[in-house]
C-alpha cells in the first residue's frame, strides 16, 4: 500500500544523500522514481539535488503555485512512476502537501519527502507543519550537536558565532551559517546570547560529514 513518508531533521544529517540513495535503489531496479524540488532552493541549479558529499540527480524544479498532484499525473504519461521523492519538503505549501497525500491516495504512488522540521527561530515550516500532521510515517534522520547530544534544531550565526534571531525564515544559501544544535544548546545560544562553543572548529567538522545532507 503506497504511504506519505517524510524524513526530517535539522541540517547535515544526510537528508539529500539518502534521498539519493532512494533514488538510485529504484533506477538499480529498473523502476522509475520522480524527483521534485522546491524551485526556490537553487544552489545546484534549478531542478538539480545535490548532496553536500557531491552526487547529484535532476529534478523537476516546483514553484509554489504548482500543483504538484496534476504535475505527477502529467509525468504518468510518458511512463509509470514508481516513487516520488521530495527534497527540501518543508519549502511546500500547506496546499502542495495536501497535494502529495493526493499522490499516493488517488494514484497510489509513495511519496517519500526529506526535509528541515523547524528553522533558525525554532518554529515549524509550513510545508514540514503539515507533513508531521499528515504522513503515514515520519521518521527522524538523526546527527549529533558539538555538545555531543542529539541534535534537533539549528541556529543561524553571525560571523562571530553568536544566533540571529530575527530576519527572514528562508535564507537559501550560505549553509556554513547554520549549525545543527541540541534543544538544551538551542535555549543557551538563542535565548540566552550564548556563542556557539568552537564556531570556526564546527563549521569545518561538518563538511567532512559522509552521511551527506
């Protein structure tokens, strides 16, 4: 039975790899899946996922306006769709998550959708606000803070490490100004005016990640 899936958690913790790796497990197989991504995120270019370690897949690239139940039954022309996959899912709408149910409920295709759970201020996106209230099954992609505990929110830093709090929610771009954090870091750094210990040192240690994201 085809279910909504949604991967999320905060940044590098391999989202885009695994995604990836979805991918490539159904090309393997000789099935087709179909791969979206928000057009808003353009770092790799418009309707390209790439992962922090370097692979890469086309996609087709969505605006928010799109609807992306009609863009799934146009693609179904042209072949059979196995999966639908969805990178960067928390830039949706709460209309094009509605959308995504659609998918798998009328045209019974499984969607699996990565994505970030809250932004810099500890607030839920709206796409990843009603992917937790309507997927079949959430599962948590885990990464650790510099703390060493799990890690579940991010914060944005200035270039002296210490949390913006306030500003727009999306900032596409500059990925060595987020750092993934513990919520007990996140209430110290964000609230209570706390540098993010060893800032140089954490944006360094995060790009060697395999896990990707």
């Amino acid at each position: 039975m085809a279910k909504l899936y949604f991967y999320y958690s905060t940044m590098n913790a391999g989202k885009t790899t695994v995604l990836l790796q979805s991918a490539y497990n159904y090309l393997e197989r000789g099935m087709r899946p179909l791969l979206l991504s928000p057009a808003i995120d353009d770092r790799a270019g418009r309707g390209v996922i790439r992962s922090r370690v370097g692979i890469e897949q086309p996609a087709l690239a969505v605006a928010a306006g799109d609807d992306l139940f009609e863009l799934v039954s146009g693609e179904l022309e042209s072949g059979n769709i196995h999966c639908v996959l969805t990178d960067e899912s928390q830039f949706f709408t709460r209309e094009q998550v509605y959308q995504l149910s659609e998918v798998v409920d009328r045209l019974r295709i499984p969607v699996l959708a990565f994505g970030l759970r809250t932004d810099f201020q500890g607030e839920l996106f709206e796409g990843s606000r009603y992917l937790l209230a309507w997927a079949d099954e959430l599962k948590e992609l885990k990464t650790i803070c510099h703390t060493g505990s799990k890690a579940t929110m991010v914060v944005r830093v200035d270039e002296n490490g210490y949390a913006v709090t306030d500003g727009a929610q999306v900032e596409i771009g500059g990925n060595d100004r987020y750092v993934p954090v513990s919520r007990a870091e996140f209430k110290l750094v964000f609230h209570g005016g706390k540098k993010v210990r060893d800032f140089e040192d954490v944006q360094i240690e995060s790009q060697p990640d395999l896990l990707g994201g």
